[in-house]
C-alpha cells in the first residue's frame, strides 16, 4: 500500500508541475472571481479506464482531473470513454448530426480547454484471432491490417479537425498505441505481428496539425515493469493497461503539454 501511495504521488506530482501554465477560464459571480477548467476525455475502453480496480480514480484522465481539481476551483470533467470504440465511429459522433451521440458529443466539447484522446487500438485489435493457427491469422489479415493502418491514417486528422471546429481553443493530446504483448514470452508470436503493425498505425499521428503526441508507445516498450492485465478471454487478448500503465500515460500525455508550454 506504501508503495502504491509513494508511485501515485509522483505521478500527481508530475502532473500538477506540468499545469501550472495551463489557461485559466474566470468566470465572475458577484465579486468573487472563479478559476475554472473544462477537461474532456475522449476514446475507447483505455479512456474509460476498463480493467481498473476503481475508474474513477486510478484511469490516467481520472489522475489528470485529481490535480487539476487542485489546481483550479472547480473542474467541469467528462470521461466519454467507450469500450471498443474505434476511430471512425469516434469520428461519426463529432460530425454526423444524424448519430444520437452528436448532440452530446458536441455539447461537451463546447469551451473545453484540455481534450485527451485514447483511439486506434481497436482498429487493429479485432483482427487479432488467437484461436486459431497464428500464421493462417497473418495470411489470411495482411490486407486488412494494411486497410485498417491506411484508413485510421484518413480518419485521425479529421477527427482532430472535428475536435477544434466545436473547442477551438482547447489543448488536445493523444497518446499513441502501445504493443500489449510487450514482454510476454507466451504472446511473442502475437507480439511480432502485433508489433508492425502497431508501428504502421502510429505512423498515422505524425505531422497532424493542433495535437500533442505522446508516445505512450516508447514509455511500454522501454519498461520492464507489468502495465498491462495480458490475458485470453475467451480466445480474445484482454490488452487493457493496468493501474501503473494508466500512470504512465498520464504522465507521458502531461511531458507533452509541459514541453509545449516551455
């Protein structure tokens, strides 16, 4: 327990160094002043924090709110994490009015001022099949894989457009797709195919206009501790991070928004 409570402060330590020039939203009531900050989260299952003994404190936007609620007066937070989201569907919800979704989405979004987003992983994730033979998986795939890294390529700037034309004076940060297999001897061969193509996916939030990246990716690859809950689920790969993962990515997202303020 000791342990847990010394890591998770250093993570909130780190996050609230990184905020102290974020932008503050006054908003007068009377005469008293009021510093607020409207923080939305945005993405698949790892946003919404599946896996976790307790979400709604240990998922890396629920560490991002906890400082930020420090930081500021008050903080109107959203976590609109989805399990399985994947990135077109992401992108149907910020822009086709038709959607249920829209409405909600873009009414959130309105005046945020920070926007994570957690997308892609599904793009790929539903084409990974181990019950069966491995290398009939990769033949029989290849091109889906192919199509699957293409289209996220497409689809991810218009998803960031989307974001800024409802919030266009909020900061958005993303975090890349990390290879859940990392390190697993039992997964090596899932771990190789996942591994390129997990690369050639990320590729796909390169050079793209108003986000920050963070390379989530390097953070997994380059530890050895366990920050995933690896397990098969009924012939599925359970690839959520773990409680420590979530710091990591909390702490990557924020070394971006500190490098940008520098």
């Amino acid at each position: 327990m000791f342990k847990w409570f010394m890591r998770v402060s250093v993570v909130l330590l780190c996050i609230a160094s990184a905020w102290v020039n974020m932008p503050v939203v006054k908003v007068a009531s009377g005469d008293v002043g009021t510093r607020n900050c409207r923080y939305v989260a945005l993405g698949d299952s790892i946003c919404r924090g599946y896996g976790l003994d307790d979400s709604s404190k240990q998922c890396y936007a629920s560490l991002i709110n906890q400082w930020l609620s420090q930081r500021y007066d008050y903080v109107f937070h959203d976590n609109l994490g989805e399990d399985g989201l994947e990135s077109r569907e992401l992108l149907s919800y910020l822009t086709d009015p038709s959607r249920k979704e829209y409405n909600k989405y873009t009414k959130t979004l309105k005046d945020a001022d920070l926007v994570t987003v957690s997308i892609g992983s599904n793009d790929l994730m539903h084409l990974l099949n181990i019950s069966g033979n491995i290398d009939e998986m990769i033949s029989d795939n290849k091109e889906k894989f192919v199509r699957a890294c293409r289209a996220f390529g497409e689809t991810f700037p218009k998803i960031i457009r989307a974001i800024k034309k409802v919030a266009p004076d909020a900061v958005i940060v993303v975090g890349n797709v990390y290879n859940p297999c990392h390190g697993l001897e039992s997964f090596q061969e899932v771990y190789q195919v996942a591994d390129h193509y997990i690369c050639e996916l990320n590729q796909g939030y390169e050079n793209v206009p108003d986000v920050l990246v963070a390379d989530v990716f390097s953070a997994f690859q380059g530890s050895h501790e366990k920050l995933v809950n690896m397990a098969i689920r009924k012939d599925a790969i359970d690839p959520h991070p773990n409680a420590r993962g979530h710091e990591i990515i909390a702490e990557k997202m924020l070394e971006k928004i500190q490098e940008e303020k520098t």
